[in-house]
C-alpha cells in the first residue's frame, strides 16, 4: 500500500491510500472527491483530469496519443502537468504522487 498526496478545489492537501494496480481516478473517486469519470476510465472525457506536480509528471508512463486528445481540450490544460487519472496505474514507484484536482467545466 502507498499513498497519493491530493490538493483539492480549496487548496487542502489530503493523503489517500493507494493498491498497486488501482487506477487513480477510481482511489479520488472512492475517497469522496469530484472525480465524474462519465466515460466510465476509458480515457476519452477529460472529466478525471489532475495536475500532477512537476517532479512527478516524468515518473509517470508517457500518455498515449488518445489520451492526449482528451485531455488537451479541457479547459485548464498544462503541458507537462495534465493527466487523465483513469489512465495512472498506481504502483509501488508512485508513492508518495503529488496531484491537484483540476478545476475544469467541460
């Protein structure tokens, strides 16, 4: 078990437990935060989008093409920091993960 760092909409960091192999978007969501995921973590709404803190966003798998589609239109898009968390397998090496939830209206 490992742990994800979440900056929520107010700026409140909260500590959420993490399985290896559990996507993301599904321990925000369990957790109680507004995560929507209405494509159900298939990668193509952008309603999981996070930022995911600088140091961190290397550490991650590259996104794959579809991915991006999805995630560049949402309106509070950043380079080298937006991530889809449907698509973030939590393991072992991501202990520790800093994510901000995104504040997006799409």
């Amino acid at each position: 078990m490992g742990v994800i760092n979440l900056t929520d909409h107010e700026g409140d960091i909260h500590q959420l437990e993490a399985q290896p192999g559990e996507k993301l978007m599904e321990v925000i969501r369990d957790a109680g935060f507004p995560i929507e995921a209405i494509c159900g973590g298939e990668g193509a709404c952008a309603t999981c989008h996070v930022h995911v803190q600088s140091d961190w966003y290397d550490k991650l798998p590259k996104p794959d093409p579809k991915e991006l589609d999805s995630v560049e239109v949402a309106m509070t898009f950043e380079p080298g920091m937006s991530r889809l968390s449907c698509q973030i397998l939590f393991s072992d090496d991501l202990n520790g993960l800093n994510v901000t939830l995104a504040n997006d209206d799409i």
